[in-house]
C-alpha cells in the first residue's frame, strides 16, 4: 500500500494571549470537503483529512519547533521532555534570527513525536543565491533519502516564506523527472485562514489543478519537440480514450517514420485541434500543440513535399538519422514527380530503386554524399567512418554530419521552390 507523506512548513506565530512566552497559531476550524477539525496546525489537520501519517516539516531557527514539539507530544499521547521543550523555546524564539546557526539543536524528537517517518527540518531564510542553493539542496536531499518508492506526496503551502512551495515542488520535479524515482505528486493544499472570520471556517482549497496544467504543459512540450505523445496519453487516456487511442497510433507513426501513414494522422491530428473536444486544462494546452504540428504540414501535396517537411521536422527535433532517411527518399520521390510519374508508380519499389541511378546534376549532389551519410547512419559500428566526397575521402563526425545534413535540407529546398 502506497505510503502518504505530507510536505509542510512552519512559521513563526505570534504569542499566545494568555500566555505571553508561548507561541501557537490561532485555533481555526478547517473544512476539506464534507469533513471539519478543528485545530491551531492545518498540517494537523491535512493529516487527518487525507490518512497520512508522515511528514517532512521545514523551518528556520526562528519558527516556533517548541509549539510543534508540545502539540504533536499531547495529541499522540507521547511524554513531553520538558527540559528539551526549554531548550527549543530558548533557542527557536523571537530572539533567532536569519544570522543563527541551523546546528544549534537537534530536532530528532520533535520529528518523532510527530508521526511514523517523519522529519523535522531546519533551512535558511533564503536571502541570497548561496541559501537558496542551501534550501535546495537541503530539500532534494531530505526527499531523496527519506521518500520510499510509491510513496504519494502532498505539499501543504499554508504558513511560512512563501517562497518555499517553490522549492518543494522543484525538489519533487528532480527527483521524478531526473532521478526517476517512482513517486506520486498528488495534490498541493492551502488553509485560506483570511476568510475565517467572514466564513466561521477555513477553508482547505485543493490547489491540484495547478498540477495537472502543469503536466499537461509537460505533455505537450514533449509533443511538439519530438512528436512523442505518451504523456499527453497517459494523462488523457481516463478522460477521453478515443483521442487518447488516436495519439497512441500517431506516436508510433511518426516514431517509425510510416510516411504512408503520415497523410491520415495528420487528418486525425485535424480533428484532435478541435478544442471543444476537451475539458479544462487540457482544452488550453493540448490543441496548440496538435495544431502546430498539422499546420508544419499543410502545405504538402504530394510525397516528396511529406518526406521532406518530415525531414525538416526531424532535423529541428535533433532526430537526425530519420531526417537523413526522409531527406533521401524525398528526393527520389521528387525526381519520379518531376518525370511525370504517378502516384502509384512514385510509391513502387522497382521504379524507385531505378531511379536511384538516374539522378544527376544538382539533385545527384545532394543525393550522392546525403546517401553516403545515410548509409554510415544505418550501419552501426565501432569503425571510424569515411565518405567520399568530390574525389576525396573525408571522415564523418558527428559535427559535420549534423553541418552537412542541414546543407543538403537547405539546397534541396531551393531545387523545389525553383521549380514552382
């Protein structure tokens, strides 16, 4: 069973009325729902709410550990220490400042007493480039070390430097989108104590639409530079399956390069531009991405124009072994139209495999060295490579592939605009 870990931060609170030395949060009553507590912690609140008994809290030196310390020590009935109690109002007071140092206590009890796993934090202000790389390094690391694999991760933004949040959720993307760690954003929660009075509650406000925009972002970014859907599949696949399905079969077109199969996906891709196909967010998002790519081509007609805008398309996306293969079979494709054959016989194997020896002048020079790239490309070997190339041989580097690629793309576009 997946693990519930609550992120959360801890400010300073103001003193209490009654007793002027001890500082708390105002009691509030918190609704998530149909459910209510009240309390003076919403992270309190949030754990109850959402069945988690883990939590990561952060803090300065200045934020009020002793109140969390004696809270969370009376709520799960553990035995308070009062002389290390002392020692946290001593040290984590008003009289702290951004300047105290973060090793001044231990907070090893104070994490105990709150729950099972869980972690109590100390971090800088973030006042300057060396503390916010601290509080960065700080979070990636408690989170790299302390998370566990399935573990569903949500991030409480109620109290403290509000830049914080920001650093939570960078630490989150890390670890998933760099690491590879199999966790679970789930949800980010705010606890709008500012209508408490007008509403004789607080509110717990479910922020995860925030989440899923940025996925789909995500999604789409990944989309539009390599024309690799599964993101956006995996995120639309509950919401709507048919166009989930759609993506799914354009992916694998365009990841194989079935050019005879480009012609109908960018049709689909027509029909999936549709916005009043899609709810919000993706409704913002996703058919920007589809109609990019549908206008790319949309002034193709015939095969060659096909295998040559996806060259292009290839080479802009960094896939230069396909944009190689699309940019040499453009140009046979390009030599049979312009020899007046048809569309069938432009497709058929013999007719192109002899056309191949009839090329010459400007489109052979393109075609000649182009194929001999091509060929090392395709023929994967520890070798060092070497082409021939105006009666002298030459070795192929990755550089002068890529420099060579884009100089065969632009020659050959100059050949086709000046025959229209």
């Amino acid at each position: 069973m997946a693990r519930k870990v609550l992120i959360s931060f801890l400010g300073t609170g103001p003193l209490n009325e009654k007793e002027k030395s001890q500082r708390e949060y105002k009691t509030a009553k918190y609704y998530f729902g149909e459910k209510e507590l009240e309390t003076t912690f919403v992270s309190s609140a949030l754990m109850e709410f959402l069945n988690c008994k883990t939590v990561f809290l952060f803090g300065t030196m200045k934020s009020m550990w002793e109140e969390v310390y004696r809270y969370f020590s009376e709520v799960n009935k553990c035995s308070l220490d009062e002389n290390y109690y002392l020692e946290l109002a001593e040290k984590c007071s008003e009289k702290a400042t951004s300047q105290t140092k973060l090793n001044g206590i231990c907070l090893g009890k104070v994490s105990d007493v709150i729950g099972e796993g869980s972690k109590a934090i100390f971090i800088p202000y973030g006042l300057n480039q060396n503390e916010i790389e601290e509080i960065f390094e700080i979070f990636t690391s408690t989170l790299k070390e302390n998370l566990l694999d399935n573990d569903e991760i949500y991030l409480d933004i109620t109290h403290s430097f509000r830049s914080l949040p920001i650093y939570a959720q960078t630490a989150i993307s890390f670890l998933t989108d760099v690491l590879g760690r199999n966790i679970s954003f789930k949800g980010i929660y705010y606890g709008m104590l500012e209508v408490n009075q007008e509403l004789g509650y607080a509110p717990i406000v479910d922020l995860s639409y925030m989440l899923e925009i940025q996925k789909f972002s995500k999604g789409s970014y990944a989309f539009e530079n390599t024309g690799n859907a599964n993101l956006l599949y995996g995120l639309l696949v509950d919401k709507n399956k048919m166009i989930a399905d759609k993506l799914k079969d354009f992916t694998q077109v365009i990841s194989l390069n079935f050019i005879h199969d480009l012609k109908s996906q960018i049709s689909v891709l027509t029909t999936l531009a549709d916005e009043s196909d899609y709810e919000l967010p993706e409704r913002l998002i996703v058919p920007v991405a589809f109609k990019k790519f549908r206008d790319f081509f949309k002034k193709a007609k015939t095969l060659s124009d096909y295998q040559f805008l996806l060259a292009k398309w290839h080479y802009n996306k960094s896939t230069y072994a396909l944009s190689y293969l699309c940019l040499i079979e453009s140009i046979i494709s390009y030599y049979l139209e312009s020899n007046k054959a048809t569309e069938d016989e432009v497709k058929n194997e013999r007719k192109r495999d002899s056309a191949k020896g009839k090329l010459s002048g400007d489109l052979y020079n393109i075609y000649g060295p182009a194929n001999q790239f091509r060929k090392v490309i395709a023929h994967v070997t520890e070798e060092q490579q070497e082409i021939f190339k105006d009666g002298k041989k030459y070795n192929i580097t990755p550089n002068n592939a890529i420099e060579n690629l884009k100089k065969y793309i632009d020659d050959f576009e100059k050949i086709k605009k000046n025959a229209h």
